[in-house]
C-alpha cells in the first residue's frame, strides 16, 4: 500500500528547490498549512528528518531529505511522462529565467539563444529586473534561474559563478587619468564620481571606498549605464560602472575612454542564482549545465 502520494511529494520536493515553506507556497499556489501538513506526513511516514529547521532561516536539507528529494524528483518526472504517454505529447514545460538589468545588453540575448537551442522542448521565457526585483521573483517563485551579480545573496541561495567581473572607469578624452592603462579607485576618488542610481549598486561602490577608508564625492546617480558615459563624457566627473560598453563614443557622439579598476576588493563574480538549496528540478539543472558552459 502506498502511504505517501504524488501530490506529497511535489509538494516536498517544492520545499526543497524554493527553501522555505512560503516560497513554495507561492510557487505552487498552495497554502503554507497544506504544504506542512505533507512535509510532516512525508516524514512520518519515513521516520526522519527531511530538513533542518531554524528560526529566521532558510530550510536546508538533511542528507537523507537530499538523497529523498533526489529519487522523489526522478519519479514525478517518470510519473509525468507516464501521465502524458497518451496524448499527442504537446505539454509544456516553462523556464523562467532572470537577468540583472546592467548584464542583460550583454548576456541575455546569447543566453536565450543557447537555451532554446538545446532544450527545444522547453517554453522559455524572462525577465530583465534591478538586483531586489531578481532577488523577490527567485524567492516568490516568479523567477527559476537569474544571472546577476553574487551582491547580497544569502545561504537561502544557491549560485554557480560563470566569470569574475571588474569595474571600469570611463572619462572624457581630454581627462588626466584617460592616459593611463589601469586605474585604482584610489586615483579615481580625487574627481567628482558619477554612480548607478541603482540602490544596491551604488551601496556597493560606497562600501568599496569605506574599506579604503575614503569618502568620495558623489556628482551623479545616474538612470542607466548611457546616462553615466554622457555625463562623463561631458566633464561632469568619472562613471564608474561594472558595464564595460565597447563604444568609443557616448549616445550623443562625445569621445569616451574606458579604463579597469586594478583593485581585487572591486572584482565580482557574475552567477547563475537560484532560490533553495535542495536538489534542482532536471530543466533548471540542464539550463544550468548550459548557461554554465557558455559563459565560462
């Protein structure tokens, strides 16, 4: 006799990818009861922990729940296939993916394309968002996969890194750094600084001149990495952007110049994220795999 259903099991497994109870609620569009009600029959029913449960924190897995949840995913996939054997095998399986709005110009369109190429059975769609819009739709369950920058990610997340990326200074021709190969954001801080307006953007280019024990001087939040090269390239001060534009000009036809900042405390890892540190469902796992191999 079966004591354990499949519903009970989607339902742990949910738990697992999302982390926390509320997150696959929504996910699944269940109440928070219904799910901990299963969780606690499924665990019952075993006779052990699937999770460890701390107050304020994320729940992260035992090794019996991985191993659980693991085998729990391989049978609702078979369970899935064996329920569509019948039908003209149109059912659609949807991939959500999610990008940093700085890094879409660069990264989305060839992420896409990759995606779609290898996993044509796939409905794949997005969504390009600030770092706390990316960060609510992992958690709400909105968003599968984003690639962003590892700011502000907790051990609620799980992240892959795809490369480390640095910062680039950008400046009018005529400037007196606009000689140099490399810069250091020691060099850069004796001119007013054009920042993102982007909140945690610029909290974090803030935070880099605190460790250096320096506070700059802010001319500009500016809208979009664009807005910044323009006022730069104006003379109103020195854009500093994890951005790296290739053009050799501002939108309205001004020379620019763009050289790296050399220090190591400013390099940042560019990630593949996802919410919940349970074993991950096997498309997000092959998109994974795939975003993984493209962008390393």
């Amino acid at each position: 006799m079966l004591y354990v259903t499949l519903r009970q099991y989607e339902y742990v497994c949910a738990i697992g990818r999302h982390g926390s109870l509320s997150a696959a609620a929504l996910h699944l569009n269940v109440s928070q009861p219904a799910l901990s009600n299963a969780l606690t029959r499924v665990e019952d029913q075993l006779g052990y922990p699937l999770f460890i449960r701390k107050r304020g924190a994320a729940m992260a897995l035992t090794p019996q729940g991985r191993s659980f949840i693991e085998n729990a995913e391989a049978l609702l996939t078979r369970a899935a296939r064996l329920e569509n054997s019948g039908t003209d095998g149109t059912a659609t399986t949807r991939l959500r993916l999610g990008c940093f709005d700085d890094l879409a110009p660069f990264l989305l369109a060839k992420a896409l394309h990759s995606l779609r190429q290898n996993m044509p059975e796939v409905d794949i769609t997005y969504r390009v968002d600030e770092f706390q819009g990316l960060i609510s739709g992992l958690v709400n369950g909105e968003i599968d996969l984003a690639l962003t920058y590892g700011l502000t990610l907790d051990a609620a997340f799980s992240t892959t890194t795809l490369f480390t990326n640095r910062p680039i200074a950008v400046m009018t021709k005529g400037h007196p750094l606009a000689n140099r190969a490399q810069v250091s954001l020691q060099d850069v801080m004796a001119y007013p600084l054009i920042l993102s307006n982007e909140g945690l953007s610029a909290q974090h280019f803030l935070s880099l001149f605190r460790q250096l024990g320096q506070n700059p001087n802010v001319a500009h939040r500016a809208a979009s990495p664009e807005i910044q090269r323009s006022l730069a390239a104006h003379g109103e001060g020195v854009a500093i952007s994890y951005a790296n534009i290739p053009a050799k000009t501002s939108y309205d036809g001004m020379p620019l110049v763009s050289i790296p900042v050399s220090d190591e405390i400013a390099a940042e890892p560019v990630v593949v994220a996802r919410h919940g540190t349970g074993p991950m469902d096997p498309h997000s796992e092959k998109a994974q795999h795939i975003l993984t191999g493209l962008m390393t």
